[in-house]
C-alpha cells in the first residue's frame, strides 16, 4: 500500500483547501475566520478552492441554531463548500428519532445548550421520561426542516489529491475503501496515538488539540474553540499548508 506524508501530499493542481474544525455553536467565531477566508481569498486569488467543515456545528457553545442557519446558507449558495457530519450532529438526529434511548448522553455533552439555541430548555441530572418527551415535541416542532435535510445530507469524507478530511479519524491498518464510516464520525484512541502513515494524509477534528497539532500523517483542526477561543482553518495548496485561527 503506497503512503504518504505530510510535505510530500499535494492538493490537486491549482486547488487550494479551507478545512475549518470544530465550531460548536460558536458563531460570532464562525464568522470571524470565515471572513479571514474570504480575505485570504481575495489577497490570493486562485479559481478553484474548496472550503470543507470538519463537522460538529452544534452543542456546548451557545448558538448552534444559528451556526446551522448560516452554513445551511452558504452551503446553497457557493458549491465550492462542504461540510462533513461530526459525531454531534450524528448525536443530535439520534436525540430528534429516539429521544429516551440517547438523551443521557446528548444533554451531557452539549444537547442542552443545543436545545436551548432553539428555545426549549432542558436541565442536566435526573428528569423523567415524560420531561423528556414533552420537551423533545417541542424541539421537533421547532428544528426547521432546513436543517434536518441539511444534517441527513452531510458528507462523511472527502478526498482531493493527497488529502483525506474527515471528522474525527480513520481506523489505522485498514485501506481506505474498506473504512467504517462511523469510525469516521467517532473514532478516537486506535486514531490518536497512531504514528504511521496512511494512503491520504488526514484532516480532521474532533479531538481538542490546543494549539494545533500538526504530524506527518494527519492535520488536527479542532483547537477546542469553546474553551480557547480558537477557531482554525488548515490552508493546503500544493505541497504547502498554512494555518489561519480566531483569537490570535
């Protein structure tokens, strides 16, 4: 299996790539490094560039609706933007469909701010089951369709040159073509620690790394923006990256 490495891995030939990692409802830092983007854009024009998100949108920060608001916006109007589901997002269409079956877990980890984005608000500890139906109708009243359609149709990978993005990893020591795409989405501890090269190198998110970390066989974008104030964008062109991030 050939594998590559960081500073030998090109993008496809004049493509440049935005990858921006976890957000988690922080909107007034979504705005911010997109702007730097559009900046970065218009100082160093190139016709063709892909802007991809790495996923998890939503929970812990205070407005997650509105982040959902804005990329389901934008993914409309500019096909050069992708945006790939994170393990929240998978989390939350799991709340919405089976709300007994996964509410423990969700409201810990970022499903109460989630909710209360929209209005309904939920409490952490011990509630009933019936608290928990009667304010899960309210949230599936509330949720525009726009965003249910736009969390059932993420992405869970791109590729593009030598580059693979995906949320949160890939399973070491299994081809590309055979991966799990909840491993994409949720891996972790077999991801992490691993320091061999892969047939693409990885972009990706979803385990807080502050500031970034940068290795040989992967890029890790997510610089824990809901505690640092750091929201970061990995800009690959040629064999080349650059780094651009909120708060600095």
């Amino acid at each position: 299996m050939k594998t590559v490495k960081l500073g030998e891995a090109t993008t496809p030939k004049d493509m440049r790539i935005y990858a921006i990692g976890d957000i988690h409802g922080y909107i007034d830092l979504l705005h911010d490094l997109h702007q730097q983007i559009n900046e970065d854009i218009s100082a160093n024009p190139i016709a063709n560039h892909k802007i991809i998100f790495l996923g998890d949108y939503i929970d812990r920060g205070p407005d997650s609706k509105a982040c959902l608001d804005y990329l389901v916006k934008l993914k409309n109007e500019n096909p050069d933007v992708i945006c790939l589901k994170g393990n929240h997002e998978d989390q939350f269409e799991a709340f919405l469909n089976r709300p007994l079956e996964t509410a423990k877990t969700y409201l810990t980890y970022g499903g109460v701010e989630c909710a209360r984005s929209y209005g309904v608000e939920f409490f952490y500890g011990h509630v009933s089951d019936d608290d928990i139906l009667q304010k899960h109708a309210r949230l599936k009243e509330i949720v525009p369709q726009s965003h249910l359609n736009f969390m059932t149709t993420l992405e869970k990978s791109a590729i593009f040159g030598d580059y693979m993005f995906v949320h949160a990893g890939i399973r070491p020591n299994v081809a590309l073509d055979k991966q799990n795409e909840h491993d994409f989405m949720w891996i972790r501890s077999d991801f992490i620690p691993y320091r061999g090269l892969y047939e693409k190198v990885i972009i990706h998110g979803h385990t807080p790394h502050y500031p970034i970390e940068i290795l040989p066989n992967r890029i890790n974008a997510d610089t824990c923006a809901y505690e640092t104030g750091a929201l970061t964008c990995v800009i690959l062109q040629n064999n080349e990256y650059r780094i651009l991030s909120t708060g600095s």
